[in-house]
DNA sequence: CCAAGTCACTTACTTTTTGGAAGTCACTTG
DNA sequence: CAAGTGACTTCCAAAAAGTAAGTGACTTGG
C-alpha cells in the first residue's frame, strides 16, 4: 500500500455519527440556529418523526445537541447544539463547499458498466 | 426561527452520500492511495464484503471513485479517488479534526471532561 | 363543557439495508 | 489436479428506516 494507516477510533467513531442517515441534514439546519421538533420536520422534509427523534436522542446521548423543554404554557422543546456540536461547522461547511463545486443535482448520468460482455 | 435557512439540494445528496454506513472510513483509506478490495475490507477490518462491494459501486457511480483492473496473471482490482473524490480530503480532514478534539474513545463513564486545553 | 386541534413524541407494522457465511469464477501453486 | 487466492455474489437472518395511527398535555372555538 502507498500510504500505511492507522486505525483511527476517534474517527470511527465520528464518521459512525455523521454516518448515519439524516444527521448531516441535522447538523446544518441546527448550525443556523435552535430548532423545535416540528420545524426540523418541516425543514427537512422527507424524513419519519420516528426517526428524527431517534437520531435526536443519538446525537444528544453523544453530547452533539442538547434539548431544551420551555414548559409554556404551550411546551415547547427547542433543539440546539452544544459546544461539541457548534464545533462540526467546519465539517459541514466543507462538505457544502464540496456539494457545490462536485455535486451535480441532475440525474446523473448512468455508472459506467463494467467489463462485461 | 432564527435563520432561515434555504435548501440545498446538493448539499442534501452530499449528505446522502456520505451519511452512509462505512463511506466516511472508506474515504479516508482512499485519501492515503489506492487500495484492493481485499486490503479495504482488512483495514476497515468490521464490514461485510457484500456492503464494501455495494458501496464501491455507489461511490464508483457517483465518480468519486474509479475502478482499475490490472489484468495481471494475478489479477487484481484497485480503488482509487477521482479528481472528485480527492476534493473530499478537507471534510475528511476536519471531521477527523473535530473527532481528535471531541470524540473521548472510551465508553463513558460518570464524569465528563469540559474542554481540556 | 365538550369537540377539535397542536405539539412532541410512541407504537405497531412493513419495507429496505446490513451483516454473516458460503458459493462462484478465474486463475496460481504445490 | 486438489488447494489456494482475490474479487465478488448469493442467500438468509437481523437491524434500521418508512408509514400510519395513537398518546398525553394543553388550547381554542361553539
């Protein structure tokens, strides 16, 4: 091999996270501000309540967004990031700097095929 | 909501690909040169050929990586970045970075470190 | 007051993806 | 010519995601 590599678990372990359908998605709308439940619903858009609450009960276990109920009267809960969670910015801004130089939103052109025959 | 936040869908189908399982490690062997399938599944060490051959083929399609069969005798396959795929080092790089500073490896246990310089 | 609605989730059930192991195909080596 | 090796596939079970309907606290309208 060119290069050896050293196992990262650190890394495993991010990428486990930001590996995971939805969270990158997460992670940019609550990087513009704090969200309710629903208005990450909404911005979202194709995603199952089931599991935005699922991957916000993840991402708040690992200490990435913190939950926030305002006992109204009408309870409200607020989502936000927390220190660690505000620090994945620049990840998620290199990875919308790469979306908008690489990332064709057309249909893209079928894979080439393999050798066959 | 505090910001408003426009929808990009290219940044959705970046997200798309990299919010899948083993990409993010996948990518991160490939930064360090090409590799054969079999030394992909040794230093990922825990996925399924099945899901390595399905996710190459979805990083393939989506030109980030490239196939390059050597016809050998012993033939062999190698999986390289495309120029595209190369362009994805600085979300690698920083989510590397952030999991240096954030990610604590070992199971967590009552306290919590605050950021220690 | 009661019915209907909102918000933040859950539960139950179906479909899709993943994991694990074994099989295939084209050679190579003993 | 029986046994590998490398790169995949296939088959099947398990886990994750999608879908829809339900729950519980509280609000608004008639």
């Amino acid at each position: 091999m060119e290069h050896p590599l050293t196992r990262c678990a650190r890394y495993e372990k991010a990428s486990e996270l930001m590996g995971k359908r939805w969270t990158g998605l997460i992670l940019r709308i609550l990087l513009a501000g704090p969200r309710r439940f629903g208005e990450l619903t909404d911005e979202i858009g194709s995603i199952s309540e089931r599991v935005l609450s699922e991957r916000l009960k993840e991402l708040e276990a690992e200490g990435v967004v913190s939950r926030h109920v305002d006992a109204g009267p009408p309870i409200r809960v607020a989502y936000q990031l927390t220190e660690k969670g505000q620090a994945l910015w620049k990840v998620v801004d290199e990875l919308a700097r790469w979306a908008e130089r690489w990332v064709d939103v057309k249909p893209a052109s079928a894979a080439r095929k393999r050798k066959s025959a």
